[in-house]
C-alpha cells in the first residue's frame, strides 16, 4: 500500500524516530506534519527542507492557551512570509477538550478561527481543523462564510446532522488507527462517503487495542484501511488507492 499520513505531529517526535519514519517507510509517500505554535512551524518548515516527505501545515492548535494580540500577529506575518512552503494551514480550530476540563469561553477562540480561515482563503491553501461534538456546527458556520470548502476535519466525531452537512459542502475527514477498535469511528466511516476520506495516525498520541504500549507509526495505517475496507464492503487495495488518490488530491501532492 502507498500511504499518506494526512495529520502527524512530526516536530514531538525524537529527531531519531523522526529519521527511522522518515527513511524507513519506502510505501509511505508524504507525511502531512501539522503544527501546534510558531516554534512549532519553524520545526516542522525545517524537517520539511530536511526530508522531502514531510509536507508542513502551519497554525495554532487550539487546546492550549489563546496567544496574545502580537503573538498571534506575529505568527499569521511569519506564515504569510513562509506561505508557499506550506501545504495548509493547520492544526487550527476550538478547544472542546480545554473547554470541557476548565470551562474557558469559546469566543475569544471563536475569533481567532475566523482569521486563520479568512488566510486561509486568501492563501488559497486547505485547512485543517480541530472541531469535534458541539464545535463542529460553528467551525461549519465559519467555513460557509468565507465559501472554504478545502477543509480537513481531522479525527472527526459529531452527531448526523453535522456529518450530513459535511457531506454536502465536501468537507474531507481522516481516520485514524482508533478505527480498528472504536465503535463510534467505525459507524463515522459506515456513513461517511470514500471519496471523501483520508487516513492519519495524529502521532505521536499513543492508541489503544492492537496498538497499546506501541509508539505511534505510520505502518498503523494499514490496519486502518483494512478496517475501513471491512465497513465499506471493498477492497484493501482499492481503498487504499482511494484514500491515497484522495489525500494527494486534497493537499495538491505531485512528489
């Protein structure tokens, strides 16, 4: 199977996993490596100047403290600067687990996602989102104002009418290795068209089942695609060329 990981926190690896992942995985063909901060980006801009493989989206993760006024100002000038490096903009979007531990207000967050999505548009670059349960609704209602429909849930959960309204903007998912023991994944995957689907690890998060105690690796993909071969009644290897052609297709990747 030729692979893409289409979400992977590269930069929190350790340089040697880095280059054994790197180097050692002939099938995997690129490594969509998503950032958290601006130390973030800069790391990844650098292994992507190191390893062809790694394509670099530049953002700010969303479950972490909001940045000041000119800590985000001085990340969106450093992205414009760098953004023909980029393959997107990411990892951006709300903060449903921060909210859910500490009860912090979603609009200051809410605002911050409105300009990373107006960049996203004038870059023209795709987006990728953090936005599960309750969140997804509003991250929907951003995308629709700015007419964005390059985006990328990744790791998606939400209820059927925001999977529905998904569809029907042409909103791409990824899946990630939980599919092969989580209920809630595998009946996201039942319903959710092929077409519009792609596979990630969002390693280095550990995983469970088969996976525990093992350190997260873009090998795990394949029984990822196994699974959701099961669930859709085809084929490993011709689900495999659908979520390769897709996730190529998605990030614009001729190399």
């Amino acid at each position: 199977m030729n692979m893409i990981d289409a979400h992977i926190h590269l930069d929190r690896y350790q340089d040697e996993e880095i280059k054994r992942m790197v180097l050692d995985s002939a099938h995997i063909e690129a490594l969509i490596s998503v950032s958290f901060h601006l130390n973030s980006c800069k790391k990844n801009l650098l292994l992507s100047q190191k390893y062809p493989k790694v394509k670099p989206a530049f953002g700010y993760h969303p479950e972490q403290t909001l940045p000041s006024e000119n800590e985000l100002n001085v990340l969106l000038n450093w992205m414009n600067d760098h953004r023909d490096e980029m393959i997107a903009v990411g990892e951006v979007g709300l903060p449903y687990y921060l909210r859910q531990e500490q009860g912090i207000s979603i609009a200051p967050y809410l605002e911050v996602l409105d300009v990373f999505i107006s960049k996203a548009k004038i870059w023209d670059k795709p987006i990728v989102l953090h936005a599960v349960y309750d969140d997804a609704p509003l991250v929907c209602d951003l995308l629709e104002k700015y007419s964005v429909s390059k985006a990328h849930f990744h790791w998606f959960k939400g209820e059927q009418k925001t999977i529905d309204r998904m569809i029907r903007n042409g909103y791409h998912i990824s899946i990630t290795p939980d599919v092969v023991y989580e209920q809630e994944i595998q009946q996201l995957v039942s319903v959710y068209p092929l077409e519009l689907m792609m596979v990630e690890t969002d390693g280095p998060w550990p995983f469970e089942g088969p996976f525990a105690g093992k350190m997260t690796h873009p090998n795990m993909m394949e029984e990822s695609i196994r699974k959701i071969s099961l669930l859709k009644k085809l084929s490993a290897e011709e689900v495999s060329d659908v979520l390769h052609q897709n996730t190529k297709g998605f990030y614009h990747i001729t190399t």
